[in-house]
C-alpha cells in the first residue's frame, strides 16, 4: 500500500526524526509513503486546500500563528476519515486533542516503538472498508465515501449531492438514493436527507452544519434529530 502522510511541524530537525521513523515504519511493513513537510499549519493548508488526499497528519501543537488543535479544528469541518496523530511537548492540550477525534497524543521525545505502533493503528482504520455511493456523471461513475457527503438534496427528477469538497447532481430520486445510505443519514424533511455527523446544532426549523450552512427540517422533527444523534454518538 501507498499512504500519503503529512508531518507538521515548525521545527525542521523534529520533522525530520519523525519522517525517519514514518520510513524506517513503511519498510518494515513493505509499504510505501509520501511524506510531505511542513514548517507551519498555515503551510499545511495552503497544500491541503489543492487536493485534500492526504490519509495521516503527523501534528505538532504549540506553533506560530495557528496552532496544532485549530488546524485539527478546521480539518474536521469537512473530513472526519484524516488520521489525526498529535505529537508535542506539552499535555496541556490533551483534553482538547481528543475532542477534534485525534487518533493518539504523543508527548516529545516520541519513541519509534510507540510512534509506529500508533501508526499501525491509523493505516488499520484506513482500511477498514468505508460504503460508498456511485454517482453517474459526464458518462462516468465516480465512488463517493458517505463519509465525505454533507446531504442530499431532493430536486425534480434529480438528486443534488453536497461533499465537503464539491457538488455533483445525477438523475435518480431520493428515495432510491437514501436506499444507498447508512444509518448516519437521516431524512429531515421531504427534500433533504443529512448527515448526522455534520451537524453541530439541531434549531426548530434546520439543522447546522459543520461548514455553516442551514438545512431546513420539517415541523416537530428537532426532537427526533436529537435523539438520533445521540443514539449514533
């Protein structure tokens, strides 16, 4: 396997120890890496917003400008399925590491043995088979992770699909296509079916989304949103 792996850090010699211990880890696996170095998070996503395939972030915390959690902060916005793996000098942000889903928090020096044995872990969740939806476009057929997709939304003879990333409309309707979905996916009102693990805040008459946008729910369904999500989670 090839895994694609970014290390954030804004010292260069403690990049270059980790990426040492990433190679000297693929080897040992007969795997192999893309290692890519950053000295900074604004760095990191100023790559991250031209193509958003990296599948392990090797994360420093206390940085200059925007640290190690609002960068994991912003990531989770719209992808949940990034490897998060914080690796610093400081436990006072523990708490908080954990709230943005990282995988582990490792505390500097990192030894190999614990490091790689983390990794192990991250490339164990990657492969875990994630459903998918295939959407038919531009004579096509492309495999979308349900992971990556905010909703759907019901429009005529066609169905409206939001990822965290673009948009794509194909002809079928939402009820054929919601028959394609899992239990993270919840028909809020006759033209939307969202993705609970988006949402952040369930209001009267929408519910919110991670990246901001308001979908409408029907009369009285807040209850039964709520409920759900926390059924899931």
């Amino acid at each position: 396997m090839i895994y694609k792996i970014a290390i954030t850090d804004d010292c260069s010699t403690e990049r270059e120890y980790v990426a040492a211990i990433t190679r000297s880890w693929a080897e040992k696996r007969e795997d192999s890496v893309r290692i890519e170095q950053f000295s900074s998070a604004e760095a990191f996503l100023f790559h991250y917003e031209e193509k958003k395939d990296y599948e392990i972030l090797l994360l420093d915390i206390e940085m200059g400008g925007i640290n190690g959690v609002e960068l994991a902060k912003k990531i989770r916005q719209e992808n949940n399925a990034l490897q998060i793996i914080f690796i610093t000098g400081f436990p006072d942000f523990m708490e908080e590491g954990f709230e943005v889903s990282a995988l582990h928090y490792l505390m500097k020096p990192v030894s190999a043995d614990r490091l790689q044995a983390v990794l192990d872990r991250a490339v164990t969740n990657l492969g875990k088979k994630e459903k998918r939806l295939p959407i038919p476009f531009d004579r096509e057929t492309e495999f979308v992770p349900l992971s990556r997709i905010l909703y759907l939304e019901a429009q005529k003879q066609y169905v409206r699909i939001r990822t965290v990333d673009r948009e794509y409309r194909m002809k079928a309707t939402l009820a054929e296509t919601e028959e394609q979905l899992d239990e993270f996916f919840f028909k809020c009102q006759r033209s939307f079916v969202v993705n609970l693990s988006f949402v952040t805040r369930v209001k009267n008459d929408c519910v919110v989304l991670k990246n901001g946008e308001e979908i409408p729910i029907s009369r009285g369904m807040n209850q039964k949103i709520g409920k759900e999500i926390i059924r899931l989670f």
